[in-house]
C-alpha cells in the first residue's frame, strides 16, 4: 500500500502578506511554510505507516525551492518525495493544477491499494477544490472534511466532520481523502536521524518533459493560459487601529465606554 500526500508551500499569512501591482502576491517576499491543512494530511498518513508499514510519498507542485519542504517532510518520516515543477505548470489555477497533479500520479501507478491524501483546502485560496478536481480525474472515490482514518480489513474507515457532529464512512481502495486541521491532530517534528537521512532519500522531479505524454496533459488546459479562473483584483487588506484598553472597575468601565460613545455620536 502507498500514500500519497499532496502538500502545497503557501505564504505565511499570519505575517506581511505582499501583493503585486498586478495584483498577484509577491510571494519571493514572503515567508513560505507548509499548509497548516496539509500537515494534518502528513500526519495521518504517517499514523497509517506507523500502523501498516505502508509507504508515504510526499507530491508537490511548485518553483525548485519546493524541494526544501519535501525534505522536511521526509525527515517527519515520509518515504520519498516528488516535485513537480516546469514554467508550463506556472500560474496554473485549481483546474489545471489537479489536471497536472493527477497525470503525475497517474503516470507514478495507483495500485488497487493505494490511497491519496490532501489537505482541505490551502491558506492562499482557500477554495479546497485541487483535492475533489483529482479523485474526479482519476475517476476514484472521495471522502472530505477527514478527522480520523483507520484502515479496517479491506477498507478505509474515515471520520467525517460535520457543521452540527460527524459521519462514519466506510470507503474501498483506491481513494482520496481530505484532511481537517483538528485539535486531536498534532503533526510530529523532525527527528535528528530523519534530517541527517532526508537528502540521502529518493526524490523524483517530473516536468513537463516527463509528463507531457500523459492524456491529461495539454498545453492549452495547463498553466496560465489554460487556466480557466481569472483573478480581478487581490490587495493587502487596510490596518486596523490600536485597540484602547478601559481600566478601573466594571461600572467605572461601563461609564467611560458610554461616555467615549456618546462624544463619538454613536449613541
């Protein structure tokens, strides 16, 4: 049995977020970190591994520095790595980002055993779509909104989180699975042997060369010109002002808020 991860570098948006003047994000000025989302998808496949002994290999699309991430993930304790990075792949939308995924896992091999996990959804876009888009091009089934997995006989039994509880889901191989940032998932460190052994790992870089033979794959369906989803405008959102903190005693607290509404004409 094999998993694959599939895990995006993204901006670390809890810091400055830059954005172009064509309204791109400046990513080179950013700090890059792995998708909170998709450490919770990294953990669970190493539970599985920790469980089965199975295999974990970590995917990515992304620039060459992307290698640097598939390292880490190697040294939380993943198998090997593959990078897919090629200017025709640049500025691909979810569409064709999954088309791409998909073929490179298509041309990897997905036996009757194998499962691909992936986070919701990425902090950058936020439309927790790549992942359904590649079960969809890979015609295999697809469970989202995972908390729990546990392998169960033949099967996957997956925990799925809802608005108001949870459903059990029982679903056969092979098949994708979303994964939830959830409390009860804490994503484990480095260790010390797996950052000395990361770069004597396997890690396969597949570009548009490598793939370009694959059915899903055609230029004008990849990249930014093949990408049907157009960005009309993205900013920096404005800063809000310093907060004012009220001391005394609740009501002299109450009184000094009333007052300050009153001379503002709020109330």
């Amino acid at each position: 049995m094999r998993i694959y991860v599939c895990v995006k570098q993204v901006p670390d948006t809890s810091g400055k977020v830059a954005v172009n003047p064509d309204g791109t994000l400046n990513r080179a000025s950013m700090a890059a970190i792995i998708n909170p989302d998709d450490m919770s998808a990294i953990e669970q496949a190493l539970k599985l591994k920790d469980a089965t002994g199975c295999q974990v290999t970590a995917v990515t699309m992304g620039p060459p520095p992307a290698e640097g991430m598939l390292r880490e993930i190697i040294a939380m304790g993943a198998d090997d790595g593959i990078l897919i990075s090629a200017r025709e792949f640049g500025g691909s939308d979810t569409f064709a980002t999954s088309q791409i995924i998909a073929a490179a896992i298509h041309k990897l091999g997905l036996s009757d055993e194998d499962m691909i996990f992936c986070g919701r959804q990425a902090i950058d876009g936020d439309t927790a779509q790549v992942g359904p888009q590649i079960a969809e091009k890979l015609e295999i089934p697809q469970v989202t909104y995972a908390s729990v997995i546990k392998k169960s006989g033949n099967s996957i039994l997956v925990k799925r989180m809802l608005e108001d509880g949870y459903m059990m889901i029982e679903v056969e191989t092979p098949c994708l699975i979303t994964c939830i940032k959830d409390k009860s998932i804490k994503p484990r460190y480095m260790t010390l042997n797996g950052i000395m052994e990361c770069y004597s790992k396997p890690l396969m870089v597949l570009d548009y060369e490598a793939l370009k033979d694959e059915p899903l794959i055609e230029l004008d369906t990849i990249g930014l010109k093949g990408s049907p989803t157009n960005i009309f405008k993205s900013f920096t959102p404005p800063q809000k002002g310093v907060g004012i903190m009220l001391k005394g005693t609740d009501k002299e607290k109450v009184d000094d808020l009333v007052d300050r509404l009153k001379n503002k004409h709020v109330i």
